[in-house]
C-alpha cells in the first residue's frame, strides 16, 4: 500500500478508444490501443521528441533506451494508447503498474503521457488523456497517479480538467492522483 491520497469518488466514465476527432487545427486525429505493430512509429516519435518537451527524465534521448523504455511500456502489464496523424504517431500515452492489482485491489499505476511538440494546443493531449483512463477502466485500472512540474499550467489545467486532484503538494514536483472505480 503506497501513502498516497486519492479521492474517495471514482471519476465519471471516459470513452474508450477507438475514436477520431478534428482537433482545433483541423487535423484528423485517430486514437486506438497500442500493441506491439506501434514499436517503431513509437520509436520514430520518441526520437523526433523536442527536448524541451522531455521532463523527469523521460522520454529518453538514445535511440538504444528509448527502444528499450517502449518494450518495456508495450508489455502486457501496461495500458497504452497513440494519437495517430494519419500514418504518423503524434501523441502517447500509458499506465504503468506501480503495485500489481490483487484481488481486493486494481492496483496504483502511474501516467505518463506525451504529445509531439506541433501538435500541443490543439486539444490532442486531452482527448489523448481521456482515451488513455477510458481504457483503464475498461482494464480495471483502480487508481493512478502522476507528477507534473509545479510550473506546468497547461499540465496542471489538463489533469484538473478530467478529475485530477492534488494528493502531494509538499515535494519540487506536484503528485496528482485520481481513482477509475
């Protein structure tokens, strides 16, 4: 059990992908669940990735750890979803397990979610976002977190926007957390 808060009402139903929307650019943009067959357009996004996108850490720089870091995100214990600009991947997200889900429990998994830098603004990440926790419902996804820099309002913005509340204030990053069921 982690010492994390987390909200005693499970947030409203998210749609799960697949879904497409026009974002506010006018841009026809796909979601649907990752699976192994994204390897390398995920790959191919992760090595085009702003660096002053890249925050903790992550994504990573070297081609040899990013393909690394996405078999490790691709595995059957995470739940992936992509943004898709036609062929071409312009936004992931993921839940990576943090403690396994037992029985009595579905478990803490940790968001992570990135959206290429031309592509923010125009409303991606947050349908990204939503399809992301829509399909850990369907997963039986119970809580997740994330950290997001103090300094990120757009971030913070967004996280609040579906139901995010603050579960530890007291570190340089802010932890957020919110519960599925």
């Amino acid at each position: 059990m982690t010492g994390r808060a987390y909200p005693d009402e499970a947030a409203a139903d998210f749609e799960a992908p697949p879904s497409s929307f026009e974002d506010q650019e006018g841009r026809q943009i796909d979601l649907a669940v990752a699976t192994g067959a994204d390897y390398e357009d995920l790959v191919e996004m992760y090595q085009a990735f702003d660096p002053e996108d890249r925050a903790q850490g992550v994504p990573p720089v070297r081609d040899e750890a990013i393909r690394d870091w996405i078999e490790t995100l691709l595995s059957d214990e995470c739940v992936n979803v992509v943004a898709r600009d036609g062929a071409v991947v312009v936004g992931h997200a993921t839940l990576v397990p943090d403690t396994p889900p037992t029985e009595d429990d579905g478990g803490d998994y940790e968001l992570a979610i990135f959206v290429q830098h031309e592509y923010q603004g125009a409303g991606i990440g947050t349908a990204l976002l939503k399809a992301l926790l829509g399909r850990g419902q369907d997963e039986d996804v119970e809580k997740v977190w994330l950290t997001v820099e103090r300094w990120n309002e757009p971030a913070l913005a967004l996280y609040r926007s579906v139901g995010f509340v603050t579960a530890n204030a007291e570190t340089f990053e802010m932890e957020m957390a919110i519960r599925l069921h």
